[in-house]
C-alpha cells in the first residue's frame, strides 16, 4: 500500500511539474505574441501632428499679421470739425425739408384768387399779393437808389449844422473818387448816394478844415435834407451801419414802403399756381420763418381751422 502511495505521489508532482513548465511556456509564449502585435501596429506620428500645428500656427499669425499690416496702411487725415456748427446745418436742413413737405397749396375753383394753404395740422388762407408786397420792399430798402438832382445853390455843411465834429469826420473818411484838377472830388459811398446825397468835398489841411458841399440830393421826397442826412451819419455812428438798409432814414423807408404797396397792385389780378408757389419759396429764402406780415403788419395768412390728428 505504501509503495503504490508513493508511486502516485512522484506521479503527480510529475505532473505539477509539467503542469508549471507548460503554463511559464505559455505565458512567455503570450508575452511574445503581445510584443510582436504591438511592433506591427501602426505607430502615431507625432511629427505630422507638429507639422499640422505649425500649419494653423502660421496661418493664424499670418492672419494677424494682415490685420496688423491693413491698420498701418488706412491713412488718416485731420479734419476741424464743430458740432454746434454742425447741429446747425442739420436743424437748417430739417427746416428746409419740413418747409417744403409741410404746405400745400390749393386753388378755390369759383374764387379764383383765393387761396389755400393746408398742412397736416391747420388749414389757411393766403394773400399771395402782401407776400409780393413784402418782398418787394425788401429789395427796394436794399438796393433802390434815390434819383438825385442838382441844386441851384450847393448846401455847404458846418459843423454848426450838425453840432457834432463826428459827422463831419466820418464825412471825410466815406470813400471818393478820384481828385479832380482843382483838388475836390465827389463822396462815393452807397449809405450816402443810395439816399439821394451827392456831396463834393474839397480837402483841407485836417478833416476839420475841409469844405463839405451838398451839391445835389433827391426831389422825390418832401423836406428831405440835413436832418435826414444826420439820420444816416447817426446810423453809422452809433449803429456801426454799414449795408445801405442799416441807414435808411425814416423818410426813406415810408416812401420805399408806399413804392412797394404801389408795384405790388401792378400785379395780375388772377396769379396762376406756378406764380403763387414761386412767391412762396421766394418767402422761405429771403423772408426766413419769422417775418410773417407785409410792410403795414398784416399776416400773410389767415387761419381757418385745425386738422384733427390721425389716431
């Protein structure tokens, strides 16, 4: 029994034996094929990855670069600039678009000189001919020249006259022409010609000495002369006037407005649309929005009534 145990004991560490040699074969063997498999993987390139980095690298500099290049290359150029200035000239255009979408203008079929002026808020009547009025004395008081006749016996002035040295110094600094062969000459200035003054002037050693002769002046209005000439000379004195409308006297300016009320009524009776609408823009540059009545200070409109707003 003991030698037959024995026999099955060497038996099976035989077999342990085996049994231990074949399992280290076959992890080796295991181990082996793992490292073969890996070896024929195919391996990551890391340089490719490198490569295609540096591609979007270069390209983002390059992009940056661009940018960078495009700002160095905008030139910019200093300009003034006001924007109160500017505030200005847009209020003006708003202005000037509202004047000209604002209004329009409507024609009575059975009253054919009447008009109508209608806006998106109130309906109004227009008198075409106290615009025309109006108009008309503006350029005269500008522009209208006195038609000047000789006198018979030349109005010399003293400083007696004026009681004032001032006016007389002015008189002698207004523009002339051209000294004449015996050493006067005649005051060129509009303030003085446009209101019908003709003065000669004969030059002394100072203004104060220098001889001031009225030799012709307008005989359009009555009783016009020194104190209509100290009117002017005031004007420009205190006023600093220097355009002809600044010193018109008064004389002037109501013999301006009968000559405006009188070509006013050479008008057609009957204006066509074309003639009214050129009156009004004519308004709306010359007069501006604030003068709004004629030269006796009745309105260019009547209002009639409101336009209910739109809800």
């Amino acid at each position: 029994m003991k030698k037959k145990k024995k026999k099955y004991e060497e038996k099976a560490g035989k077999d342990l034996e085996r049994y231990n040699k074949q399992s280290r074969k076959a992890v080796c063997q295991n181990i082996q094929t793992s490292m073969k498999e890996r070896e024929k993987r195919p391996k990551i390139k890391l340089k490719d990855c490198l490569n295609n980095q540096q591609k979007l690298d270069t390209l983002f500099n390059s992009q940056i670069r661009r940018k960078h290049d495009d700002y160095q290359a905008i030139k910019t150029i200093q300009l003034p600039f006001s924007m109160d200035t500017f505030k200005q000239n847009l209020q003006r255009l708003e202005q000037r678009k509202a004047d000209q979408e604002e209004s329009c203008l409507i024609r009575l079929p059975n009253f054919p000189d009447a008009w109508i002026l209608a806006s998106e808020e109130k309906i109004e009547m227009l008198n075409p001919y106290r615009i025309e009025e109006t108009l008309l004395f503006k350029k005269l008081i500008e522009n209208h020249k006195l038609p000047i006749e000789k006198l018979d016996t030349p109005i010399i002035l003293t400083e007696s006259l004026f009681s004032d040295t001032h006016y007389v110094e002015v008189l002698c600094s207004m523009s002339r022409e051209s000294t004449r062969f015996d050493g006067s000459s005649y005051l060129l200035d509009p303030r003085l010609t446009a209101n019908g003054f003709k003065i000669k002037i004969i030059p002394g050693t100072s203004a104060v000495e220098s001889q001031l002769e009225i030799e012709g002046m307008t005989s359009c209005l009555p009783y016009y002369g020194i104190s209509d000439l100290k009117e002017i000379l005031s004007a420009v004195i205190n006023n600093n006037a220097q355009e002809v409308y600044e010193c018109r006297p008064l004389k002037v300016v109501n013999y301006l407005e009968g000559e405006a009320v009188r070509l006013s009524r050479k008008l057609p009776l009957y204006l066509s649309e074309e003639d009214v609408q050129n009156t009004i823009n004519r308004m709306g540059k010359q007069l501006g929005t604030q003068h709004n009545s004629c030269v006796h200070g009745r309105p260019f409109t009547h209002f009639l009534t409101k336009i209910p707003p739109n809800n």
